[in-house]
C-alpha cells in the first residue's frame, strides 16, 4: 500500500500539514511520501489521480487504484491514515 500527500509549500495549510506529518511519523515510526503539485512528478500524479484540492492524502493498492482519499484542510486522524500505510494491507 503506498500513501502520498500531496500539498504545496507556502501555503495557509502548510504549517498544519507539515505538524501532521511528523506527529503521523512519531507515533506509527512511518513516513508518508510527500509529493509537490509543482513538479513534474508531481503535476503527472495529480493529473492521472484528479488531485485539484491540497492537500489531498490518498491511500493507493499496490496496482495504484486509489482505496482512500482525503482532500481539504481538514486533515484526517492519523489511526484513519495509518491502517493504509501498513505493510501488507
């Protein structure tokens, strides 16, 4: 299962979205993959999953079908995100 957060830096969400991050990685000792819209990489991940909205989380199947996704500012809780982001799910 691969997790990504997909959010801008400089943004009115950053702060809040780069506290998630290291409170998700310090209490499940994983770290999420971070993907910026602005990037080559990343404006082809958001355009073949319709990311518009950031931060968006999605929670992708190993063939890269999207089983969960959160988009908005309202961050979800990190037991909700950490279920995806375990090995083997």
């Amino acid at each position: 299962m691969r997790v990504v957060v997909v959010t801008k830096e400089g943004r009115d969400y950053s702060r809040g979205v780069n506290d998630w991050l290291r409170e998700f990685e310090r209490r499940t000792g994983k770290e999420l993959e971070v993907m910026d819209p602005d990037t080559r990489e990343g404006e082809g991940f958001s355009r073949t999953y319709g990311v518009v909205e950031y931060p968006t989380i999605l929670a992708l199947s190993e063939d890269g079908k999207v089983m969960m996704s959160w988009r908005g500012a309202t961050l979800p809780t990190i037991n909700e995100v950490s279920y995806y982001a375990m090995e083997g799910v």
